[in-house]
C-alpha cells in the first residue's frame, strides 16, 4: 500500500537506517556527462501512476533534459504495477511503493542506484534513503511520501473520529469509501483488532474476510483515485467518512470544504514512494538522471503544492510556510510520527493471500 522523515526537523523520521550500502559496480556504463546536457537526445518510458506524468512533477528533467522524450505507461495499484513489471514491461524507471520493494530486488527486475552519480543525494535524509535500501544495497530512490487515515466531514459526523473501527460503524452506513485495496484493507483489520502486521494468520485473514464482506452494506462506494473518485465523494457529501491519504484531506482543507484528519488511537499508517531503474534497460545512464531530477527543488515544490504529498528532498519540506500544508502533514505535532505505523515489506504470500481476499470480498456483493 501506498506507504511512507527528517522532514522539517521536529519530523524526524521513521525508518531505521537499514544495512550501509555494499561497494559493487553498478548498471550499464556510465555516459560521459555532456558540457551541455540540453543537447542530450534520446527517449525513456516511466511506468508511474496517472498525475505523474504531468510536466510539473519532473520538471527539473525537463528544464535540464529538454530534447529526451519522456513517454508514460500506467498502473491502478502497487499489485498492477509490480504484475506488469513482473510480465515484462520494457519501461526504464518503475515507481512502487514500500511495501512492495523486496518483490523487484529479489526476482532480480531492478538494477543497484550508483548514488554517487546523484547531485540530489545530500539533500535526501538518511531515513528516507534506507526506505530504498535493502540486501545492504540502494535500489530505490524515495520520492513520495504521506500519511493514512480517516478522513471525514465535521459537518456530517458528530464529535471526533478516532479509531480506524469507523469504517465498520453502522452509523454512517451508506457513507463511507474505502480504497480499493486488499492488503490496505488487511492493514487496516490488523490495527483494529491489535495484530502483527508482519504474522497475519491464516484464521485471522479469514476474520478480516468476513468483517470487510460485512462491511461491504456499509460502503459507499470503493475508491481507485484519490482525486477523481474520493475528492469528489466528499466534495459532495455522497460519503462522509473514507480511508485517505492527506493529499485529499488537504484538498478539501483548502477548498474550504469541512473535513478532519484523525489521530487514531491505533495511529495513522504512512507510506514511501519511490523509484527504481529496470534491470536490463539500455537507457540506464538516462534513467539515473531522471531519478536525480525528481530529487529537484521545483519537482518537490510542484509536488508539495500541487499533490499535497511530501517530497524526500529535505530542503523542500523544511521550506513549507503555507498553514494548510502544515495542517496537512501534522508539522506542528512534533509527535506525530511516534505515533505512526509504517508498512513493513510484504512477504510474496501475504501480497497473493491479501490480494485475493479482496478479490473475495468483492465477489461476494
């Protein structure tokens, strides 16, 4: 699940810095950098999710690149995207998001990041670098990042909400979205009901199967796009209460609209995104360029204002001043992340079993 620290620095974060990364030859040759890089021709496809490939969220390529053609092909779900990644697509950069990571490395589908090569690097905390660290290697480089939770109108729900057992209260049946996603789903019933995360038991998936095909009366409407499907739900007033990231909760925010963020006793869930370099491409020397400009000032400003995500590069998250963003990502709460939980890596039997629950689950409506 979408899932993500030094951030502004009271939001220091989160991931424990992994295994130092391991000396080794990475890649393709390296191509001599040009004296001008806007000479450099050429072309590179980016698997990514739909939005991204709008012009300002790598902007800083495409000042810096203006003659390499950037070509995109999408993916719904972090499981759409690793099973064309996993059937062969012939894209050079792929963006996933943790929990996913150890899948690409493992089936051998990413090559190591040659970080040295990277003039964006120093800019990236320590902790989110480990996010793209695994086996003692980089493979990854962070991009994105955000929080998880419930998202809901004051207007139409009395007091505060604050556990994730909202999504099941029959009070706001009718009302309420939920993303359409098994292992978000299994996420959440392993915080509800106190968990492992990383042991979920064959008995205890089929509790949560049987809890979500409950729920199911209750729902709304099940979310695929933050922004086409649940801005608009809420917008409206069609659902009152959904699990969302905080870009919409600051989309609304700033729209006037009349939503809260909750603080779950159980805590918020959070989430990295990032981007790796396919193993094999030919365009790997692009491809690493393309990852170093998405560390960019103006592609982590376009992000931050535009998506209401956070971005890795530090610079730019200790530079917010706008009071909705700040709202958005707790930066006033120096305690926020203590009381957050972040997506561990999934086993490949978790992701199958996980997935086809869901699958379950919506067959049984």
């Amino acid at each position: 699940m979408r899932v993500p620290f030094q951030l502004p620095p009271r939001a220091v974060v989160v991931f424990a810095a992994l295994a130092l990364a391991a000396s080794c030859t990475f890649g393709p040759a390296a191509t001599p950098t040009p004296a001008d890089p806007a000479s450099m021709t050429g072309s590179l496809t980016v698997l990514d999710w739909s939005g991204y490939e709008e012009e300002p969220y790598w902007a800083d390529f495409k000042a810096k690149y203006p003659n390499v053609d950037v070509g995109f092909e999408f993916g719904v779900s972090d499981a759409d995207i690793y099973g064309k990644m996993k059937a062969g697509s012939q894209a050079d950069v792929f963006h996933p998001y943790t929990g996913w990571l150890q899948f690409y490395v493992d089936e051998g589908m990413v090559e190591e990041i040659d970080t040295s090569r990277l003039a964006n690097w120093d800019k990236v905390p320590e902790s989110f670098r480990a996010v793209g660290r695994l086996n003692g290697k980089q493979y990854f480089v962070p991009f994105d990042w955000g929080f998880t939770s419930i998202l809901y109108r004051t207007d139409m729900v009395e007091g505060e909400i604050d556990s994730w057992s909202a999504l099941f209260d029959e009070t706001y049946a009718g009302k309420i979205s939920m993303w359409d996603d098994g292992p978000g789903a299994v996420t959440v019933s392993t915080y509800i009901h106190g968990w492992d995360e990383t042991a979920v038991t064959d008995e205890q998936l089929a509790q949560a199967k049987a809890e979500w095909i409950a729920q199911a009366p209750l729902n709304r409407a099940y979310w695929a796009s933050e922004y086409a499907d649940l801005v608009p739900m809420m917008q409206s007033g069609e659902v009152a209460v959904a699990y969302s990231w905080q870009g919409a909760y600051a989309t609304l925010l700033g729209e006037g609209v009349p939503v809260a963020y909750a603080d779950p006793v159980e805590g918020r869930n959070s989430w990295v995104g990032v981007y790796g370099i396919r193993k094999g491409t030919p365009n790997y020397d692009l491809a690493l360029r393309f990852l170093d400009e998405k560390l960019g000032t103006l592609t982590g400003e376009n992000l931050v204002n535009n998506f209401y995500y956070g971005h890795a590069n530090g610079e730019v998250m200790a530079g917010i001043t706008d009071e909705t963003l700040k709202e958005a990502f707790s930066i006033d709460d120096p305690d926020i992340l203590e009381r957050t939980n972040f997506t561990p890596n999934l086993t490949a039997a978790q992701r199958d079993a996980w997935t086809q629950m869901w699958a379950e689950v919506k067959a049984s409506q």
